[in-house]
C-alpha cells in the first residue's frame, strides 16, 4: 500500500488487494479502503469523503512500431505499464508534444512526411526505459520477501528523503532529463558547450537582445512553441555573422547572452564562443554549431527537414 499527499486535505491511497475480489460495476468502497489501510499501517488515521475510487490491473507491454502507414500511436495505445512512478500520463504527453509539431509542419507542407518516421526513433526507446524503470520499482516496492521488505520499510525513507536522491528523482520523473541525441533529427556540430543537439533547451536566466537593447528574461520565454527557433548565445562584444540573422525570419531569431545572476551556467551550456541551437517547438535542440559555421550547417539541415522553408517563411 502506498499513501500519496495530493495536497490540502487530500491523499491518493494505492494498494493491492487480498481482501475482496473486484466486482463488475461496484468501486471500491471507503469501507473497504479503510480496511486496507489499517491492515497496513501503524499510523492510525480516519478516511472521509472519497472522492474517486477504481480497481486496475497492472498491465506491461508495448508495442514495437509508433508508426504504420497512416497510423500513429501514442499513450496507453502504445505503452501501458504499472502506475509506480506515476509516468504514464505523462509519458503520453510528451508522446503527443513530440508528434504535433510534425504532423502540423507535414499537414501546412512545411516538412516532408519523411519526419513522422523521427517520432518513432525519438520515442521508442523512452518508452522501453519507462516499461524498465517501472517494472523494477514495481517489483521492488511489491516484494514479499521479509528481508527486502524491512530493509525497504526502514532505510527506504532516509535513502529516499536524501538530497541527492530527491534531486535525481525529480529530474529523472519529471521526464526533463530525457534527451533524443540518438534520433536522426539530431544534427551536432561540436562547440565549446555542453548542451548537444536531442537535448531539452534548459532554462536559465539570460539577456535577451530586443530592437537594438538587452532585457533580462528566461532562455525558456524566449521561445516559442509554434515553430522552430534559432537562438544565438553571444559571448558579451561578439558580432553575430549577417549570414546567420538572414537565415530564418527575424521572428524566429533570438539572440542572447550570459546574465549575472547565471554567467557560469550559460558558459557551461553554450561554451566559451558561444553556441548557435536550432531548438524545435518541442523545446528540443535540433541543431547545435558554433557561431561561425551555423550558417552553412543550418542551411543544409533545413534543406533536408524543413525543404519548403519557403511556406515557412511566409507563415
Ligand atoms: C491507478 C493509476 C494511477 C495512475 N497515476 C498516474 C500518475 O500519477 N501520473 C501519470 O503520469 N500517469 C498515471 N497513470 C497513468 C495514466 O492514467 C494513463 O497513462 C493515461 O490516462 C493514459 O491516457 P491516454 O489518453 O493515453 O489513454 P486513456 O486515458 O485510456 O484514454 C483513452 C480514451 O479512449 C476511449 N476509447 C477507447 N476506445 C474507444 C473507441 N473505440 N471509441 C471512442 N473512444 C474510445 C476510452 O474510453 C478513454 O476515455 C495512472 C494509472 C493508473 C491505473
């Protein structure tokens, strides 16, 4: 049995269930659930007022293609595993994130079909890593084994109340940490930064260069979803090349710099030159370049992705 604070007043309550078998049509009871409960636990505590309640079985399987034809699949059509972890939902999200902006740019003939064919190599293997990480959590946190059991009772909330830990977890469950390197949409040209092309665009904060003047913002609100953006991060007194600006529409050019509050961060990320990223409406880096040779680089993989950049343009 596990006890989820949801906030205020409200707790999630999961278990498994020896006492009753499910029934067709009838949920589980508050009877029932407080029966659970305290079998269970040593903390006395008194249910009321249940607001939803529902029996499920733990399914886990996926299937091997995103994409068939004219078929697309994407949330629990395409994986379903156990709830440990609480990645399902959100697995599917970034399933759909991943997918619309390439189904839009194929439908407003901004890109060729041939880029629903990266949704598959994108997502695939996050699913496989979902299905692994939930099974093993699953049967870990389900074990009958009386050792594992104490052990986990006992040093489970220190090991899980670590810093470190809660650091990891949060980055790994929160699916931020997730990257597509491997995917051919990923172009990287080696630069001074740590960021490569597949990686989520962090946020941080950064001066954004606005009608000739610098005003302090996020590098994540500089963005925006609707289509892809170029975004330049300038070592303070560097001249961007004109064949840089003039490779996308002014809307779609950020240009940006270190702020203070964060300079050692933009270095980190984006290296001593600077770097130039192509990040996509997903928020992930398509391409990644040094300043000097983006130009050349951006202009090849928009040819080979984005080939009717003209209709973009004009959009
Ligand atoms: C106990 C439990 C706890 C969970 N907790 C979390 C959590 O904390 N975080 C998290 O991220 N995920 C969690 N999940 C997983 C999450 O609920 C699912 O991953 C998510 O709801 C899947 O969404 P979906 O839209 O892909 O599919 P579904 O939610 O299954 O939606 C599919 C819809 O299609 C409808 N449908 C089916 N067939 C047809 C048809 N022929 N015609 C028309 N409609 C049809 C269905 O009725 C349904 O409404 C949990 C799951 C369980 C069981």
């Amino acid at each position: 049995m596990g006890l989820f604070p949801m906030g205020g007043e409200h707790f999630r309550l999961i278990a498994s269930n020896p006492l009753s078998k499910a029934s067709k049509g009838a949920e589980p009871s508050l009877d029932e659930l407080q029966r659970i409960y305290d079998q269970r636990s040593h903390i006395p505590a008194r249910f009321h007022d249940l607001a939803w309640s529902s029996w499920f079985r733990i399914n886990s399987r996926m299937v091997s293609r995103l994409k068939v034809g004219r078929l697309l699949l994407g949330g629990d059509a395409a994986h379903i595993h156990s709830p440990a972890g609480a990645q399902g939902m959100n697995t599917g999200i970034q399933d759909m994130i991943n997918v619309s902006w390439k189904l839009a740019m194929v439908m407003n003939g901004q890109a060729p079909p041939s880029i629903l064919d990266t949704y598959e190599a994108d997502r695939l293997s996050v699913m496989r890593g979902v299905l692994f990480r939930t099974d093993t959590l699953t049967n870990v946190i389900g074990t009958e084994n009386p050792i594992v059991r104490t052990l986990i009772n006992h040093l489970g909330p220190f090991i899980g109340g670590a810093e470190l830990v809660q650091e990891n977890a949060t980055a790994g469950m929160s699916q931020v940490v997730l990257n597509y390197r491997n995917s051919s949409l990923s172009e990287n040209h080696t630069h001074g930064g740590a960021i490569r092309a597949g990686d989520r665009v962090p946020d941080m904060p950064v001066r954004l260069r606005s009608d000739g003047n610098w005003k302090e913002t996020t590098l994540l609100s500089a963005l925006d979803a609707s289509h892809l953006t170029l975004v330049a991060a300038v070592p303070d007194g560097t001249t961007l090349p004109s064949s840089l600006k003039a490779c996308v529409p002014e809307s779609r050019f950020v240009e940006i710099a270190a702020d203070a509050k964060d300079a050692a961060r933009f270095e980190t990320t984006f290296g001593k030159a600077g770097a130039a990223v192509l990040v996509r409406p997903d928020g992930y880096a398509g391409l990644t370049s040094p300043i000097s040779s983006a130009a050349d680089h951006l202009a090849a993989y928009r040819r080979k992705w984005f080939s009717a950049s003209a209709a973009d343009a004009r959009s």
